[in-house]
C-alpha cells in the first residue's frame, strides 16, 4: 500500500527543477588554486576535467534517467559528453533573480541537485563543484541543454557566461544535456592538451561499471591509437572488464570469482546499493586493483578496497585451514594481492572521500558490509573447485614463505648496521628490526616530538626531533655541511652518508616522513630539508621514499562530530557544507604540533589508516626544471628568489607579517 508520505516522495524525487539546486557558496578562487579541485595544473588534472563532466553524465544513468552516452574527441582538442538524461535545469532559481538553473550549476561553487539526497541517490560527485569547476579552468565552454523538446545553449569562457541562455528552438530529442569545453592552456599549460587514447579509455571503463549504459564514441583526429568511431557496452560487467585487462593471459582459475549484489543496508546516512567485483591470478602479469564508487576510480583504494581483500584473506586462510595446509597460516593480505588482479566497484548514498579528487574512499562502513558480502560467495567458489583452490592458496603460501625470507635477511642486515651505528641521543628508534613498513618522522622541536611519542606506532614509527632550521644547502659551503650538527644528526639516524657516498640500502627505515608546523615556519623547514635530501640523496625522492605529513590547522566539533580541515578554505567549506547548522560549533586552531593531543596528531597525522601523506615526487622529464627552481628558490642569488615573489604574489590571499 502506498501512504501519502511515500507518494509525496515519489514526487519530489522525480521532480527535477530549478528548485532542487540548493546553492551552497559562490565560486571562489578556483583558477587561483585548482590543484584544490584537480589536484594538479599538470596534464593529469586537466584530464580529470572530463572525469568531472562523464561523471554527471554517469549520475543520471545511475539513478534510472539516462541510458546512452556519447563522448566526442573534437580536432581542436576539446571535448563534447552528451547524454539522453533529464538536462539541467533552464528555468529561473527562486533564490537568485534573473538567473537560471543552469548558469547557477555552471558558475556556482557547491550548486547542484545532490546535496538534498532526494534528486540523486548514489553519485559520483557530491561535493557540487565538479561542473562548475570544469567551467571555471576551461578556456571556453559550451553547454547545450535539451527539456520537453527545446533546446537551450549558452557559452563560457573562463568560469563568466559570455552569451544569454538562448532558446535555439525545438530538438527532435526530447530531453539531455550536451557539454563542450577546451581546457584552459593558461592553467594546464599549452602542451597539456588532452590525450585520445587516454579519453577513450576513461570513458570505456564506465561501460563496464554500469552494465546497462551504452557509451559511443567519435573523434575528428586521425589516429592509429583511437578508432573513428565505437560503441560500448557490455552486459557482463566487471568479468568483461577483467576480461579485457587480462588479455587472454594465462590465469590459475578458468573462471573468474566474480559477482554482484544490489541490496541497501542502512547505516545512519549511508547507504549502500550495490557492491561488484571480479578478481583472478596469473602469473603472466604483475598483480592490480582497481577500485571505484559511484563509478568514480579510487586509485588509492580505501575502506570498499580494505573489505574486498580482507575477505579474500579470510577465506583462502580458512580453506586452508579445513584441510589442514599449515602453510595457509603464513598468509598476510600482500601475499593474497601477490598476482591477483582485481576489480571492484561499489554504489553508495553520500559516500565519504579523502579529498575533493576522490582518490580514497573513506566511509567506514562499507569495509564491513562488502567484506560480509564477498567472504561467503568466496567460500562457496574455493569449495566449488577444490584443485583451483590449492593451486591459489599454494601460490600465495609460497610467497608468504618467500617474504618472511627476505624480511629475516632485512633484519640480519639492520641488526648489523645499527651495532655499528652511534645513534643521535634524540632519536626515538621503532622496536622492529625490519626496515619494512617502518617510518622515520623528522619532527619539529622538542615539544613537537612529546605530542608524536604517545601517538606513534611503537613497533615501527621513529621519531627525531630536530633543534632549530636545517642549513641550507643549496647556498652552503661543503665545510658547513660536514660540520652541522643537524645534518649529521639526521644522516646518522638515517643510517646513510650524504652526497656521493650515499646508498639506498643503507637506508634503515622504509618512509622518510617530514612532520612540522602548518605555518610559515614549518613549511620553511620542510623546504630546507626537501632540499637537502634533493642535493645530497637524491635516490631517496627518485625511488618513493620521501613523504610530507598534512597536518590540520583546524578541528571543528558539533556534538559528537569531529572534522579536520587543513586549511582555511577547507574549514569554510566544512561549515558552509552543513557543520555550521547543525547546532554550536565550536572551531580549534592549532598554533603547531605541539599544541595537539596524541589523539588528534595520531588520527590526522600519524595513522596510516586517517592521516594524509604528499608523496615527494619528481617526474622524469621535469628534472631539468625542478633543479633550476630550486637553484632559483634556495640559492645564493637573491635576484631571481626576489622575481618568483613579484611574479607570484597575486596567489597570495595574505601575509601574516
């Protein structure tokens, strides 16, 4: 039976007017900071311009309105997403007179129909700024919006409408919307243009994230590396998907552990719709995951990803141990990842993502509920063909086997060197005596290093407090260098020499982790100590071992709510974005790391499982430009220092003096 309640939200569900875009602030200093929305200005974030836009168009497939999309690779390099769903609101928003729905949604920070819940119930983007920041970082955009049978365009350059929303006549279609737009070169840079075959491939992977979606595509270009033209769809999901990516390739079952369940659990404001996967081993290939929500790629995993694989260790453990194969017992989850390639997508109402770019999920509930739902149906399949069973489980014993081996020869090693070692009197030492997993966190002063002691790991976090700046140096003499305390201080903890002497295997921890302030001061050490690993151990950048910790500035609670923002544009965006009224909020700045609880520097800082790490990279057709900008930034000349800052400091909202 029906009850008025449930009719009066059928209705306001499949109601989709100007009215359901709530406005939450205008947008702000998104060419002034795009890497906040992009993460980047680089040709990646500039790819991520058409994650945004195929994602809205993936949002209205995903909540029953749409079926077909359609990507164009434009021979001026820009792009056109057209789909056949319900088209953005034209009509004029009640709160804001004079303009429409649709140059509200193009040209407003935090717009859109997802934050009420009753317009979209999984998405991909629910931050309402992917469309508006696509607009605001393209050199000019175009958006064409089809309702009842009439079409609607306007124009844009640069984030500010350069046309009136135009009412271009009637359309043989009845509804869509149809988005064009060229990425700005002066963002990107003017040799950041999009890539085809990188575009195809995007697009292709939600054909197979959402089984009942057709996706065509075009492309003006002359290419051996992209078709002219192609259609996609594929009735088998995710085994299609892992088809493709294995390639015909040797694996140790002839069927894929495969699967899809639709169902919703509520978990207070979470709710999860469906979870699929299809994983396989081979030998033929190095192992992967690819993990997705609402189809939007998490590339560095999180809690959907912790549940597939816990799962998978659970249940090979225990098959193992049902016939008595010891060797199961051995097994950790690398050893279960080692040559598995795996796929999982999941659909979740409000998910909750560890940056605006959505690189990790982090809605804690759905680690349980995906592994509930996996570990049975991987039971039933190891049970189902006992030979492919063993032949997994033996595979992944063996490199369990193999990894204690190495790790004994790791600690003989280490053993060895820190007898040999004098260690600096400061440094806290890990217990582990395996350079595995563990992690060196080079604090900043004494009382910085009393807050990280409660809060690190024992077993394998380190710690070293370093007494006033490191030296310089890029502007230093090599006789300064050999005899500062600190550098010699830090190359002892290290285990290493600097310079020509240094060597990666030495080194006696796995994470070089700089931890300071969130102020000026903190970000000058951590730049005088990027330099000195740049200078004199380059190799610890180049093979991925240095990090930068991301401590918050701010801690905002309302009642039992506790979030943290790094900066304060995340703070404002945290209490415009519904923290702000919900009740007495009350707002925390840390003066520094020192004036944090272990509680709070564990939990944003410190745990791998909540904290944030930038990882020190440097790209290898960079190098020569990374070098001159330190030389510019960090050497004995003033002159050209004192250029960047002119140059630059129009990106500077202030200065505390």
């Amino acid at each position: 039976m029906t009850t008025r309640k449930s009719q009066e939200r059928m209705h306001k569900t499949q109601s989709y007017d100007a009215s359901a875009i709530e406005v939450l602030e205008g947008l702000e200093a998104v060419r002034k900071r795009p890497g906040m929305f992009v993460g980047g200005t680089d040709v990646h974030a500039a790819h991520h311009l058409f994650a945004e836009v195929i994602d809205n168009s993936m949002d209205e497939v995903i909540s029953g309105h749409a079926n077909r999309i359609d990507v164009k690779f434009n021979d001026d390099h820009s792009i056109t997403v057209r789909d056949n769903g319900r088209g953005i609101p034209t009509d004029l928003h009640p709160k804001h007179p004079g303009k429409s729905g649709l140059e509200i949604i193009m040209c407003t920070l935090h717009a859109g129909g997802k934050f009420s819940g009753s317009t979209y119930q999984t998405s991909g983007g629910l931050h309402g700024v992917g469309v508006s920041v696509v607009n605001a970082l393209s050199e000019k955009l175009h958006v064409e919006v089809i309702r009842s049978r009439r079409r609607f365009e306007q124009t844009y350059a640069r984030g500010i409408p350069t046309s009136p929303l135009v009412n271009a006549g009637p359309s043989s279609r009845e509804t869509g919307t149809s988005v064009t737009f060229t990425p700005d070169p002066k963002i990107f840079g003017k040799g950041a243009q999009l890539n085809p075959g990188r575009v195809l491939k995007m697009a292709k992977s939600k054909a197979y994230l959402f089984s009942g979606v057709k996706i065509g595509w075009k492309s003006d270009l002359q290419s051996d590396l992209v078709p002219e033209s192609a259609e996609f769809y594929f009735p088998n999901g995710l085994a299609d998907y892992l088809d493709q990516s294995l390639n015909g390739l040797v694996n140790f079952s002839g069927t894929h552990f495969a699967g899809k369940i639709d169902f919703s659990e509520r978990f207070g404001k979470h709710q999860i719709g469906s979870i699929e996967w299809a994983v396989n081993w081979s030998l033929a290939r190095d192992g992967f995951t690819h993990s997705y929500c609402n189809t939007v790629l998490t590339g560095d995993g999180g809690t959907h990803e912790s549940g597939f694989w816990s799962a998978i260790l659970k249940g090979v453990k225990s098959h193992g141990e049902m016939f008595s194969n010891k060797r199961a017992a051995l097994i950790e989850r690398k050893d279960a990842q080692s040559n598995g390639c795996a796929i999982i997508s999941c659909f979740i109402n409000e998910p909750q993502f560890v940056g605006q770019t959505k690189d990790r999920l982090a809605t804690v509930e759905a680690q349980r509920l995906v592994e509930g739902a996996v570990r049975d149906r991987f039971d039933q399949w190891l049970a189902a063909d006992p030979k492919t069973a063993g032949t997994i489980i033996d595979h992944m014993a063996a490199c369990a086997e193999d990894r204690i081996k190495r790790r004994k020869e790791k600690e003989t090693s280490r053993k060895s060197a820190v007898k040999k070692l004098r260690l600096p009197g400061k440094l806290v030492d890990c217990s582990t005596s395996s350079r595995e997993n563990t992690e060196l966190f080079i604090v900043e002063g004494d009382s910085a290093g009393g807050s990280a002691k409660m809060a690190r790991d024992r077993e394998t976090q380190a710690l070293l407090p370093l007494r006033g700046k490191i030296l310089n140096t890029r502007s230093a003499s090599n006789s300064k260098l050999n005899s500062n305390k600190v550098i010699s201080d830090l190359c002892l903890a290290l285990g290493v020499e600097p310079g020509s002497k240094f060597r990666i295997d030495q080194l006696r921890y796995e994470r070089i982790i700089i931890m300071t302030d969130a102020d000026v001061d903190g970000a000058h050490i951590a730049s005088l100590l990027m330099t000195f690993f740049y200078d004199q151990m380059l190799d610890l950048i180049t093979l991925g071992h240095l990090f930068l910790a991301c401590p918050p500035l701010y801690r905002i609670k309302c009642g039992d709510e506790c979030r943290y923002a790094s900066d304060d544009d995340e703070k404002d965006r945290m209490l415009a974005n519904g923290m702000g009224h919900k009740g007495k909020v009350d707002v925390s700045r840390f003066k520094g790391l020192g004036e944090m609880n272990a509680k709070d520097l564990k939990y944003t800082t410190m745990n791998p499982e909540s904290r944030r790490l930038i990882k020190i990279q440097i790209s290898e057709d960079q190098q020569d430009a990374t070098d001159i900008l330190v030389t510019n930034l960090m050497g004995r000349n003033v002159e050209p220092r004192f250029r960047f800052i002119q140059e630059n400091a129009q990106f500077a909202d202030h200065l505390d003096i």
